[in-house]
C-alpha cells in the first residue's frame, strides 16, 4: 500500500504556517502525521510483563541478557538493539544486535512453525557497539558500528556462512540500513547531529564488496528536491564521509530507516523526526515531527527504530519517551500501539515482523534494572492488519 498518496489539509494554527514556511517554492507536499485513534483502539493494563497492549493483542519474554534462550543452552547477549525476521522453512528467525562496545555482535533465534524456540546461536561476534542495521532482499543481515568510522557487517541469520565486514558501505557512525530492489541500493543512516544519508549502489546487486557510497544533497528546507553525489573517500580518514561533499544535507541524529514502495522513511533523534524521501520523484518531506502536532500532545517522542507492515503502517519505537512502540497509518495517524511500564531507564530497539505478520518481536535494551544487563526481548501475537 503506498502511503501519503494524496495531500491532507494543513495543520492547524501556527503548526501549519511553521511548515508551510519550510516548503520549498512552488512545491506540494502532505503535512506530518497527526495524533487520533489507532487502528487497534485504546490500550488496554499492563499485562503480566508489564506491556499494555489493545484488544486481542498478548505478549511473551523470548529471552533475557545473560540468560539461556529457552532451553537452548546460549546465552541471550546485552543491551539487544536492532533486529530482523527472515523465513526458514516454515518457522522463522530473529536476529537481534548487541550494542556493546567492545563485544558487540550479533545473536538470532530460531522458531519452528508454531513458533516455538528451536534454537539460539552467534552469527557475528567482537565487533563494536552493534546498534541497527537492515536486512537484504538475498536474506542476510546487515548489522552496523555506531562508533567513530564504524564499519557494516554482513552476516548470515542461518549461522552457516561466516560474518563478513563489507567497508565499500564506507566508514561512519553507522546506525540503519534499508535496501531498495528497485534502485538496487542500500540507504544507511549515521548517528551525529550533522549526520548524512547515504546511498550504497553495488557494482553487482546482491555482492556488497564493490560499488559507490553515495551522500544525499538538498537544501536545508524541510522538504525538496533531491540528489545524490559521490563520496571520494568512503574510509572517512582523514577527513569524515559527511564533511567531503558541499552541499550534502546534514540531519540530527539519523536513527531507524524502511524502504518499502519507492519510499525511504528514516528518523532523526535530535529533533523527534520521521522523514521521508519519495524516490519517484526525488523529493523529501515530514513524515512527522512531535513539534508540529496539533493540540500540543505528541504521542511520539524519542524516535528510534522503524519497521512497516504490509498494510502500509509504519511502527516506530521510542528511545525514552513513554516507552511506546507507536503506529503510523497510510491516512497519517500516528498512535501509541503499545506500552512498557517500569522500564524508564531502557529504550525500545528491534521492531520487526515475523514472515507471516502474525507477530512482532523488540527488545528493552536495558529492561527494569536500567543497566545493558538487563535487557529483554519479546513477542507480541495479535490480530495484526493485513
């Protein structure tokens, strides 16, 4: 389903005319997504793991940091962050970050068709400080460095094949990674306040080891026209990625990033955005930002994470705020899907859908104890929209 299809009216008040002043001349664009009633209704009381979820939704622990994945025998990492589902037969997996520095890496579980844990295992060990990263159209997942020239690796969710450092992706403080099938591109985030976007074009689709880092360039509008330039050093020594090309577009603190029909949404921490680039026409907008709310009362604060469902609705998980996972719809209603209380010292990180959308797994980084020891993931089965 495409989102942001058709123009809404403004938003009301001083809201509008803030954004309305930031629009490039003579260009159209939808305003941000506004506060109402989510597709799922109210949230309902804390469960016994301390989540509120609506109707018809439940939630399960799948793992604890330093505790054995169900009765596998691994230990679940610290401090899990970013994460994947890929198929494997008729169960799945979940891969899921550890960022931890130095350690780091990368774990996965295993479900069966009922969902069942089957197994736990290590798909990339001794790096550093693994925050997001993103999946590939040829199932292997692309886990990042958020640290000072902060490589990507690409590993293997099935643990068959070994963990490979892919450096044409350049070196930055890497954060998200999303791939385009279309453009046959990889759009990657970097955590900085004068951070970039940027897009990897491979020599071959499908091999990562050669091709093109590319920077996203515009103006310095909320919403435009865009393009793209070569960066000449993607080492980033000695001087960074985001500093060799004039004219590139620097955002706040670049987080979570989706592709899904011709669309990039990415989020920016340092100013609570949601932006989104339209590659059919190179033009970027808001998606959201908690500042142009109506009313006053952002439902989305502290933006992270971000993952999409085949309906169209975006899920963007909260670092801070009220430890909401919060739904976007196609129609531009964002809303609170659910809530983690007791936690206020951790950070939802890992949204992810299994293959079938039937669940959808993320972990609280630091859990109850507020420490990366304490981290916990979980599940949650519910009568998710098609």
């Amino acid at each position: 389903m495409e989102r942001r299809t058709f123009l809404r009216g403004a938003v009301i008040g001083a809201s509008a005319a803030a954004f309305a002043g930031a629009l490039m001349p003579g260009a159209a664009y939808a305003a941000p997504a506004q506060p109402g009633a989510g597709p799922y209704g109210a949230l309902g009381a804390a469960d016994a793991n301390g989540i509120q979820l609506p109707a018809g939704f439940t939630s399960r622990v799948i793992a604890r940091s330093g505790q054995n994945v169900g009765s596998t025998g691994y230990t679940w990492h610290n401090a899990p962050d970013g994460g994947a589902c890929f198929a494997d037969g008729t169960g799945w997996i979940y891969v899921s970050n550890s960022e931890i520095n130095p350690g780091g890496g990368v774990s996965a579980v295993k479900f069966g068709a009922t969902g069942a844990i089957t197994g736990a295992y290590r798909i990339l060990s001794n790096t550093r400080q693994n925050c997001a990263g993103g999946r590939t159209p040829w199932n292997t997942w692309l886990s990042c460095e958020e640290v000072s020239l902060g490589a990507v690796y690409e590993t293997d969710p099935y643990g068959v094949k070994a963990a490979v450092r892919r450096d044409a992706l350049g070196k930055f403080k890497h954060e998200a990674a999303a791939a385009d099938p279309v453009r046959k591109a990889v759009y990657l985030t970097e955590d900085e306040s004068d951070g970039c976007l940027y897009r990897f074009v491979p020599t071959t689709w499908g091999d990562l080891s050669a091709g093109v880092l590319q920077v996203l360039v515009a103006g310095t509008a909320t919403a435009g026209s865009f393009s793209w330039t070569n960066v000449p050093d993607p080492d980033g020594s000695p001087t960074t990625t985001r500093t060799q090309v004039s004219g590139a577009k620097h955002f706040n603190g670049g987080e979570g990033c989706h592709y899904a029909n011709d669309t990039v949404w990415f989020t920016t921490k340092g100013d609570n955005r949601l932006w989104q680039l339209n590659l059919a026409d190179n033009t970027y907008e808001l998606a959201y930002d908690d500042s142009l709310v109506s009313g006053g009362n952002a439902p989305l604060t502290g933006v992270d994470n971000v993952t999409g469902a085949s309906s169209g609705d975006l899920y963007v998980a909260e670092d801070g705020g009220n430890m909401e996972i919060c739904v976007i719809t196609p129609d531009d209603v964002v809303a609170p899907f659910l809530r983690v209380n007791g936690q206020s010292g951790s950070e939802i990180t890992g949204p992810a859908f299994s293959p079938d959308g039937k669940r959808l797994y993320f972990s609280s980084q630091r859990g109850t104890t507020g420490s990366s020891s304490g981290g916990i993931t979980y599940e949650v089965t519910g009568p998710f929209r098609a």
